[in-house]
C-alpha cells in the first residue's frame, strides 16, 4: 500500500482476476504505441539485429508480467512443468489475451528437436508494418518473441526466442513465424519426466 | 470508374499518386507539379468564396472527366480524376483516407508529410480500387 | 456546412485487451528509465513520443469518426472528451470546467496506470505523461496550440486522474471562424 495516502488499492487488490470486467482499448492506441516504441529504439541502435533486440527487451518485460497474470487467473497458480504444455498455454491462453485469438499454428521445428514454431498469418504488432527494403529482414514481432521468451524464461524454460517472416502459399503477405529453441537443460529435464 | 489518385500533404507537396488506366498518362514531374497547383487552386477557391469557412472545390466536372477531393482537417487532400458521372468516388476517398491512417500512420518507418511508400498501403489500395470498380 | 460533425455514435474501430496495451506501456516506461536514467529526462521523452504519436493519431481519429472539423477550443475539448479517450483507450472523460481558453478534464478511469504503484524514488516521474504530448500533438493538427498538463493522479495520491488544458493561440489564420 502507498505511503503517500493513495486511494488506489494496493496492486493485489486490484482486479488482476477479472481482466474481462476491464473495458478494452482501441487496436489503434496499441498500434500507434508500438509504433512510437519501434522509432525510439531506432535512435538507440545501430543496426537491424540490434533493433530486434531491442524490441525483444520490451516485448520481454511484458512476458514476464503476463504470466504472473494468467497464472493467477486462468490456472489458479498452477505452474506448467511440461514442454509441450508451456507451448499450448503459449499458443493458446497467452496468445488469446494478448492479441484476442489463439495462435494460427503450433509446429516441432523438422530440423532439430529442441526447436517449436508459433505462427501467426496476422500479428498485432505487424499489421500495419511495412518495412523498406533496406531494412531487410527486419521483422518487428521481435516484439512479439520478446514476449515469449519472457513468458518462458520466467515459467523455468529458458530458450532463444526469434521472430522470422514466411511468405506462405496463396497470401499476399508473408506470415511471422516465432521460432523458439530451448536450452538443452530443457530439454534433459523433459526427457527425465518421461512421456 | 476511377482513373487516378493523388494526395497532397498540407504544404502542396505530392506524397502519392497512382493511375488506374492506361489511359492516364503523366509523368512524375508532371504528377508532382499538377499535385502542387491542385493545392493552389484549391485554395483559391475557398477565398473566393463570399462567406468565410469554404473548404475550397468539392467536385470539378468537365467534358471527359469529373474531379473529386477530399480535403481533412488536417489539410490533407485526397483527390482521384474519375469518368464522368462515376459512381462512388467520394466513398472511395473516404477509404483511402482511413487506410491512409492505417497503414501509414502506424506505420513506424513512415516519415510524417513524406512521399509514401508502404508496401501494404499499395496493397489494400489496390483491392479498394477493385471494390469501388465492381 | 456544418463544422461540428456527425460524430459515430459507437466506439468506432476494433478492440483489443487493455493488459497488452497497459504491460508495454509499462515496459517501455521501464526501458526509459534505464536508457535516460532521470525520471525528468523521461518525463520529457514521453512528452515527445507522445506528441508524435499526437500528430498521427489525429487523422485516424477523424478517419475513423467522420468528424469534421472543431472550429475551437471548446468544440475540441468536448470531442476528446466525448468521443476520443473512448475511442482509444475505452474510458469515459468528464469535462468538469471550460472557459474559452481552459479547461479541467477528468478520466472515470486510466488503463496506462494499472498495475502500476510508484516507488519513492521516482516521485519526479510523470508516469502518464505520454498522454499530454498525444492530445498537444493532435490539437496542433487542427490549428490548436495548446498546453497540457496533469493535474491530479492517482499515482501521487490523488483521488482522480484529471488534465488541465489551456489554448496558447489559434495557429491559422483562418479561425477561429465566424458563426454561420
């Protein structure tokens, strides 16, 4: 509680069980935030990677705090300790309160076992984005990633999270696939718990 | 059926144009010039007006076209070269203007006043001029 | 013709859940703190972001509501109030005082501050500061130049949220116009 004679509740009082009772905000508030935040992080980098990386350390922060929340609220504090049930809670729970629609796919990478993909044919954050041509491979739902690695890293799997565009068949804009590879200690303690 | 779109930033300076036709045949300094008398003309034309608030010509018909802009608060025109007595125009204005504040506006790598470049507002303008042809 | 405009009567526009809007506002406010280390060098980047942020939201505003023009301060003041926060940020705003070149405004409600408590250290921070530089921004579109400031938050203890605008001066010429 506030020192200073706040009236507000104390921040567990508040309503962090009832995020439906709260009205809901334009898509274009978000929007144009997200926008601000991609030009400011250009004027503290010096590159493409360092962007994403940037953006990635926000998206973070707002990972870590999300799970805090939909923990409480939607699993009663029960914690996941299973892979392929942090991937589903991802693509599904985080993805619906996030960006109001679950995840389009959900994929084992084919390459390596240790790697998961997450796409998404319209993500929030990349909706209204088109990025120059000398930008490259920029991909802004670095932002995104930056969320699940935060969601991941503060559940207990840790991993590299990466955002990617992939131009997919019959549409006219490419999809952001979120790659994900866990850290080998992850992936030991999963195989110890066994199928 | 629709023949071209222009859109002029608030000091006259042409940030878009496109042609729909191929019968519309300018180049980019022709576009870039007419863009920025448009925006002389038109405002001329509020001053000529007797009664103070005119926002300036609304419609402009000739012969073998008929000319419609739209002009925001804010100063920005979007004005698009039809045939004559088509159908919808001012509608299809409209639309730009709101996908002009999509996915330009939102759009973090877009300069503000600065010509447009922004591979999904082609994109969507495109299937607009589809909408408003058929 | 009328200035004051048909104003959409329903929020226009998609909505989203505010917990992605409020968690990256915080984020970034955290990310400023740590880049610019004072809370008043923070104060004033928010300010500046949300100016530009001001200058853009404007026309998605008037895009999305078919408003047409607010010939003056007051005009601008009502729709903001009426129609702008809950547009954007799904909250009602009540005009509780208007003159000709002032006004008080209060939010029933503030999605930026949820969650968030401040710590003692940052007293000087102006947490919801963004919000001054978005409206400065989007009246200046409209040939408005306007002061904003918070004048009463929750964060400082106070029992509302509440703006306090002043007009500095019309910049075009052509208003204020006259009544038709």
């Amino acid at each position: 509680m506030s020192q200073r004679g706040s009236v507000l509740p104390s921040l567990v009082d508040r309503h962090i069980l009832t995020s439906k009772t709260r009205n809901d905000v334009g898509v274009g508030a978000f929007a144009f935030l997200f926008s601000e935040i991609v030009q400011y992080s250009q004027t503290r980098v010096s590159n493409v990677s360092e962007l994403e990386r940037k953006l990635a350390d926000v998206g973070f922060d707002v990972g870590v705090r999300m799970l805090e929340l939909l923990v409480h609220r939607e699993k009663a504090g029960k914690r996941e300790n299973r892979i392929l049930g942090i991937l589903s809670f991802l693509h599904t729970n985080v993805w619906k309160n996030l960006f109001g629609k679950t995840a389009d796919s959900l994929e084992k990478g084919t390459s390596a076992d240790d790697e998961y993909m997450i796409s998404d044919h319209d993500l929030l954050v990349n909706r209204y984005i088109s990025v120059p041509r000398d930008m490259g491979h920029l991909n802004c739902g670095a932002f995104a990633a930056g969320i699940v690695e935060g969601v991941l890293k503060s559940a207990g799997f840790p991993a590299r999270v990466t955002a990617h565009s992939v131009a997919s068949e019959g549409l006219s804009r490419p999809k952001t696939t979120i790659l994900i590879k866990f850290a080998p200690e992850v992936i030991e303690r999963d195989e110890k718990l066994g199928s | 059926m629709l023949l071209s779109l222009f859109v002029v930033n608030k000091s006259g300076g042409l940030i878009y144009h496109r042609n729909f036709s191929s019968l519309a045949k300018l180049d980019t300094n022709d576009t870039l010039r007419l863009g920025s008398m448009w925006h002389s003309l038109h405002a001329i034309s509020s001053q000529l007006s007797p009664v103070p608030g005119c926002k300036g010509i609304e419609l402009l018909e000739a012969e073998t076209f008929d000319l419609h802009n739209f002009q925001t608060p804010t100063g920005i025109k979007f004005f698009a070269v039809a045939e004559c007595k088509s159908h919808g125009v001012d509608r299809f204005l409209k639309r730009v203007y709101n996908l002009y504040a999509d996915y330009v506006l939102k759009n973090p790598f877009y300069e503000l006043d600065m010509p447009i470049r922004c591979e999904l507002f082609d994109l969507q303008l495109t299937s607009e001029v589809t909408l408003t042809m058929n | 013709m009328s200035s004051k405009g048909k104003v959409a009567s329903s929020v226009a526009g998609e909505r989203i859940n505010s917990e992605l809007f409020t968690l990256t506002y915080g984020a970034l406010v955290r990310h400023l703190l740590l880049d610019l280390e004072s809370p008043e060098e923070v104060n004033k980047q928010l300010d500046r972001m949300g100016q530009n942020i001001g200058v853009r939201l404007v026309d998605d505003f008037l895009a999305k509501t078919n408003t047409t023009r607010c010939r003056n301060f007051k005009e601008a003041v009502k729709t903001i109030a009426d129609t702008g926060f809950k547009m954007f940020l799904g909250i009602d705003a009540k005009v509780t005082q208007i003159g000709d070149k002032e006004c008080k405004m209060v939010l029933n409600d503030n999605p930026l501050i949820d969650f968030v408590e401040l710590p003692e250290k940052l007293e000087p921070l102006s947490y919801c500061n963004l919000l001054c530089g978005v409206i400065r921004g989007a009246l200046e579109q409209v040939s408005m130049k306007v002061e904003v400031l918070i004048s009463k938050d929750p964060l400082k203890g106070d029992e509302r949220f509440e703006l306090h605008m002043k007009l500095l001066e019309y910049i075009n010429e052509e208003y204020p116009f006259a009544d038709d």
